[in-house]
C-alpha cells in the first residue's frame, strides 16, 4: 500500500493565492477561520498543521486532501 504526506508547500502556496484573491491579510484569515495568525508563519516555514487546522484549511479552499498530498517515497 502506497502512503502519502502533506505537500505542506502545495498548502501555504493555495492558501496564500486563495487569501491574496480575498483581499485579506494572514490575521484576517485566521480571524475568519478562528485559528491562529502564527500558525500560517509555522506551515510557511514547513511545519504540518494539526488534523482540526488541515481540515479547516481544507473546507476554505473547497480541496480534497488529494490535492496536497503526494506518495511518500518508499524508504531505501
């Protein structure tokens, strides 16, 4: 069976282009999806988000996870 991770780049990337067609800045939006502004600076930086954080993200950019993740490369 093929595992896959988060494409934690694919995800600040669609939800920095999703914002900016908003007209809103990072605090807005975490203000609009009650999570925290500092959480966009971790993802940005690479950090995965929480399962609760990953799922609102999700539902606000209207995305199957299928979208941001990718196979994980078998270990050699």
């Amino acid at each position: 069976m093929t595992t896959y991770r988060l494409d934690v780049p694919e995800l600040y990337a669609r939800l920095d282009d999703l914002r900016k067609q908003a007209s809103m800045s990072w605090r807005d939006l975490g203000a609009h999806l009650d999570v925290s502004p500092s959480l966009f600076s971790r993802v940005k930086a690479g950090h995965r988000p929480d399962a609760d954080a990953l799922v609102t993200f999700l539902a606000w950019l209207n995305l199957d996870v299928a979208y941001v993740t990718q196979p994980d490369e078998p270990a050699p």
